[in-house]
C-alpha cells in the first residue's frame, strides 16, 4: 500500500494472523485501516507494527493505530531515543539535489514520542510474530534503521535503505519507472554505514526488492542489487557526505557544520528583493497622497 509517495507493507504469519511494517504519511490512519479491513475481514488488527525506522513518513500514524489496535510498536534500539521523546533526527540535507531534496525544505525532523507502546526488536534478528521473516540491522539512512528478509519467497523489504525509483527526478516521481537508488538522500546522514547495508542486502540475493518508495522489482532482482553494490556513490555533495551525524543511544551527539546552500540564498535574496520592492511601491504612494 502506498500513502501518496510512502509504501507501507501487511505480512500475513501461516496462521492467519499478520503484521504492518511502517505505517506512512500523518493523517491517512484511515486509508491504512480500511485496506487491512479489505485484505483481512472487518475489526482486523495486526498482532504489531514494526516501524524500519521512525522518520515522519515512515511513522506518521503509528500511535494512532497502536493505539486503536491496542498493539506494540517495534523497532531497532538505536532508533529509540526517536521514537520516546528523547532526541530529534539530525536535520535534512537539501544541498545534495533533486526534485525530493527541495521539497525536503519543508518537511519535520523531529522525532516521536511513542512511549509505553514502542519496544525493541529481539537482538538475535527474529520478528515477533513472523517466523519465516529476519530483521536485518541496515544504518545510513538512520541510525537504527532495520530492513526485513523473508527467507522462503526470498523476499526484501528494505525500507529507506535504498529506494526503487530516482528521487532526484521530478518526472520519475511522478511515473514510478523502476530502478535502484541511493536511500533517500536529503534524510541520509551516514552513507559509509549506508554503502556497507546495501552490500549486506546484495548477500542476500533476494528474488523481490520492496522499498518504502518505488514499486517492487520482481525481474533480475539478484542481478541488479548485486551491479548497484558495486557501483554505489553518494552524492557529489552534501552536509554528510565527508562526515556523518554522530549518533548513539541517547540520539543526535554531534553534527558537521552546514555547508553552503545555494538554493536557499537565493529563496532568500528573492523574498528579500520582492519585499523591497512592494515597501517601495507603497512608500511612493504614501508620498503622492
């Protein structure tokens, strides 16, 4: 199920019961309740929500429908002090380009407070609830960012661990065309972390890559994961680019400097001139009365 441009995942367990990994945009609970209605009966409700990581439109209507559900929220340790009210996530990166990097301007980074519902994932890589299914710790787009393998279909969830459309390009934004990508660039704040979980998601082989933007790719998955490991790159520039976000248990520790923003002294320099401009028009009408 996608909420406007976020996937969000149901996994059914062999006994009927079944899970939702991420829950999408703020203010679409409803869209996302319906669909489990549609897929598993009238009052269905998922044994958990496991969250890949917590940013806002991965997150967005977890405590809703926790609780509505009455069901736990899980995620890696390190995502915690996000998801209990401890520490924001460092801020986007707009400097890096592309279409979603500037419409990044205007989304939060602020973190959750889910407490008393969230718990942390099992440390020995099983899902609660899904036997069949192993998380799979893959920082660089967060700290504790966490990807999804089940082992009988060979199927990936990867989160924003990478993404299967271009991001940078408006008009793939818009026409979905499949094709491996960099994690979400504006929101990743480590990307030598970032390289080394795309190579542990290549070991894997899968036979589907889902991600939390993009349609699933289905044909020559194994082939096209493995020639993206190896030709991987970060962006050309960017605040994390050299040097990533300090984090640890507790959060954000430290951060590197901002670097220079173009774009956004432009905004500036326009918004500056065209308000001089009308004080001026009305300064001269003022002294024509």
């Amino acid at each position: 199920m996608t909420t406007i441009f976020v996937n969000l995942y149901f996994l059914e367990a062999g006994d009927g019961s079944w899970l939702l990994v991420d829950t999408g945009l703020p203010m679409q609970a409803w869209r996302v309740r319906a669909a489990a209605e549609a897929l598993f009966g009238s009052h269905a409700r998922p044994s958990a929500i496991i969250l890949t990581h917590g940013h806002f439109d991965h997150a967005g209507n977890a405590s809703a429908l926790a609780a509505e559900w009455d069901v736990p929220i899980y995620a890696h340790p390190l995502e915690m002090p996000y998801l209990t009210g401890q520490s924001d996530y460092p801020p986007q990166d707009p400097t890096v380009g592309g279409a979603l990097a500037q419409m990044s301007r205007v989304f939060p980074h602020s973190g959750f407070d889910f407490s008393g519902r969230v718990r942390e994932l099992p440390a020995d890589g099983s899902v609660p609830g899904l036997a069949q299914w192993r998380c799979l710790h893959t920082p660089g787009h967060t700290a504790g960012h966490i990807s999804l393998f089940g082992e009988r279909d060979r199927v990936l969830i990867a989160g924003d661990a990478l993404a299967t459309v271009n991001q940078e390009s408006a008009f793939t934004l818009m026409t979905l065309e499949r094709e491996l990508r960099q994690p979400p660039a504006t929101f990743t704040t480590d990307w030598g972390a970032a390289r080394t979980s795309i190579d542990k998601l290549a070991d894997l082989r899968p036979n589907v890559i889902a991600a939390g933007h993009g349609l699933p790719i289905t044909e020559d998955a194994v082939a096209q994961l493995e020639r993206f490991a190896r030709t991987f790159a970060p962006p050309a520039h960017g605040r994390y680019v050299q040097q990533p976000a300090r984090t640890d248990e507790s959060g954000v520790v430290a951060l590197p400097p901002p670097v220079a923003d173009p774009v956004r002294n432009a905004i500036i320099g326009t918004t500056l001139a065209v308000a001089a401009g009308l004080l001026a028009v009305q300064l001269s009408k003022q002294r024509r009365r």
